[in-house]
C-alpha cells in the first residue's frame, strides 16, 4: 500500500521539513534526510520490522512521530 505523501520546508532555509498526507495533516517533521526515510517507512513497513530469529524478544511499540517534536 503506497500513500500519497508530499515534503514540504517548513523554514527559508530549507533546514526543517514536514511530511503531510494529501489532506494536509502533519505525519511528522525533521531534515529532509529523515522525511524521506520515514515515507519510506511508512509505505514499506516491512523496513521497521526488525530481523527474525529463533527466539524473537518482544518489541515495544514502534511509535516514529513520538521521536519527533514538532
């Protein structure tokens, strides 16, 4: 499944960008480096998971925009 997604500066500089789905709700926000990683992630969340093994630890829940202050 493959979301429409748009990166948008948030300063002049062009520092500081936000992700916005196609209804105009911030997603999350960080260098343009870090947008396009978390829409990768976001469209392929197969990329999150971590590696399986024999005994899997329990993983806390992966929360992306917990990590960013916006």
């Amino acid at each position: 499944m493959s979301f429409s997604l748009t990166i948008l500066p948030l300063d002049p500089d062009g520092t500081l960008y936000a992700i916005r789905d196609e209804k105009g709700k911030t997603l999350g926000s960080g260098t343009r480096d870090v947008c396009e990683l978390l829409i990768q992630i976001i469209n392929n969340p197969s990329l999150a998971s971590p590696p399986s093994t024999n005994n899997p630890k329990p993983v806390p829940h992966l929360n992306i925009r917990a990590a960013i202050v916006i």
